[in-house]
C-alpha cells in the first residue's frame, strides 16, 4: 500500500517459486515493432495519481519499448481496489505544458481513470498492454484485493488488454531501478503477451538491483503487514477508530509475500475470474430447489 504523499501537480483543460539472477540492464532504445501490427501500445496509469515520480519514471522508462499513453487519477486514490463511481460523468484533463501535455488526469478513482482512457483515448489498433504503478508501496499477497494499483490493471483485464500492476516496497522511493526493469519485463511480455484474463503482479522489495536477492514466481498469499482499525476515545458522542498496522509474523510458504520478505521481486499472475472451480462442482452436488417447501402431491 501507501508510504509516501503525492505531490501536486499542474493541470491545464503478482505454488511455485522460481528465481534468477537480479541482474537488470535497460531495454535497448530501438525496441523492434512488427511493421505488419504497428506499434505496440502502452496504458500507463496508477492510483498515487498524476503527481507521483513512479508513474513519471515507469512511463519514461516505457517509451523505449512502446508508444506509451498516461492516464491516471488526478489525486492520490490509494486503497481504491476496483471500485468505480458509476453514475458520475468524467473530465479528462492534459497535465504538462501547454503545448506539450505528457498525460492526463481523471477526477475518479484508478478502475475510472484506466476505464476513461481504454474508452475514449484507445490508438489506432487498440492498446496491447495496461501498466499500473509504479506504486509507493507492496501490494503482495492479501493486499493486492485492496490495492488500487491492482484495480486499475483489472479494469485493464476488463476491457482485454494483457495487464500489469507494479509496486515498491521498502523505505527509499527512488524509482530507477524498477522502471528499468519493468521495461525490460513488457519487452518479454510484447515478446510473449499472457492472456488477457491475468493480471501480473510486480513486486519490488528494495528500490536497488544490489538490494535484491533474486526473482521469484509465486502465488498470491498472505500480508507482510496487517490492517485494521482501534478504537480511541469518543468525540461529541460518536465511537472513533483510527487505523492500525501490524508487521506480520509468518508467511504462507511458496507465496509472493514470503519471497518479497526474502528480498525478491516478486511476480504472481492473478486471475480476473474469481470462481473457485472445486467448489463449483460440489455446489453442483446439492440439488438445490428454488422451492422454499416441497410442491403439493397431486
């Protein structure tokens, strides 16, 4: 989740575990296109909002590799998951210079900011993949049902666009390192597009290469910090609770969060559909009646 503020801005109109070497060069700046696809095209959004470095570096990062469009909430929206304010109109806003606006803003939450763009700024070609992030702050394990890093890059699943979310963990919110590789992991993914069902979930544990142990493929599972809420002392008659965080102690084996305390990066592919099939099956098994009591013998 959340480690650092946003700044302002200027607005004008991731059960097995795999690991490799953390060696992380950047992409060579003539990233080859397929003249008979064209570019490949990239939504960068996120839910720290328009002003944080992570997205300005992780975009930066990903023009080597692609045609890239900004998109993300005006403010910061932290915690959002995939929630959307329906109902609502939108205003999209370039943020920039004037003459040369390098992204834009939505008055909404992550999920609205990604749907705004995968509606009403889809390239010629349709976008090929959705990057959310880079995020100040983990989101594996649990955390990523609560992360707006997370939402955006399922509304990209949404929509059926290959997606991405990306975060970094740690003390130090220096960006470099992450986007560098991230560039390096969407010219793998342009190589070799996932479905678009899934999305993967990038975890950073430490904002430089020297400071990460590896690279881990794991399942999703498990908090390196519990959230909660404590009650304090009422206010003009009404209960008050203020949030409370609490370090984890034990982490689920082969999960994302236990590699991410292990110091890799982390990388869990996360399924848009929720079923669980096993329990499908058996719910199969009950046949259930719409009746709330046996029809009458005739």
């Amino acid at each position: 989740m959340k480690t650092s503020s946003t700044p302002a801005v200027t607005l004008i109109v991731a059960v097995a575990l795999v690991v490799s070497s953390p060696a992380c060069t950047a992409p060579t700046p003539e990233a080859p296109e397929d003249a008979a696809q064209g570019p490949y095209h990239i939504l960068v959004t996120n839910d720290d909002g328009i002003g944080s470095p992570g997205i300005r570096e992780l975009a930066d990062a990903l023009r080597d590799v692609g045609e890239v469009t900004v998109v993300a909430p005006c403010g910061q929206r932290s915690g959002s998951s995939m929630s959307v304010q329906l109902g609502q109109g939108k205003r999209l806003m370039p943020v920039g210079e004037d003459d040369a606006p390098w992204g834009h803003c939505v008055e909404g939450t992550p999920a609205d900011a990604a749907m705004v763009a995968l509606e009403g700024l889809v390239p010629e070609g349709g976008f090929d993949l959705v990057v959310s992030g880079i995020n100040a702050g983990a989101n594996t394990g649990d955390l990523g049902h609560m992360s707006g890093t997370v939402g955006a890059a399922m509304m990209g699943a949404y929509y059926g666009v290959p997606s991405v979310a990306t975060s970094l963990g740690g003390q130090v919110m220096d960006f470099g390192y992450a986007a560098a590789f991230m560039a390096r992991f969407v010219e793998e993914l342009r190589r070799r597009p996932p479905r678009p069902e899934v999305v993967l979930s990038v975890n950073f544990p430490a904002a430089t290469e020297d400071a990460i142990a590896g690279v881990a493929i794991a399942r999703m599972g498990g908090s390196y910090i519990q959230f909660g809420y404590e009650e304090v002392e009422p206010e003009d008659g009404a209960r008050r609770f203020r949030p409370r965080y609490t370090p984890a102690e034990t982490h689920p084996p082969g999960s994302d969060t236990e590699a991410f305390m292990q110091g890799m990066i982390t990388i869990a592919p996360l399924r848009f559909d929720w079923t669980d099939e096993d329990f499908l099956r058996e719910l199969g098994t009950w046949e259930l009646d719409h009746r709330l009591a046996p029809p009458p013998e005739s």
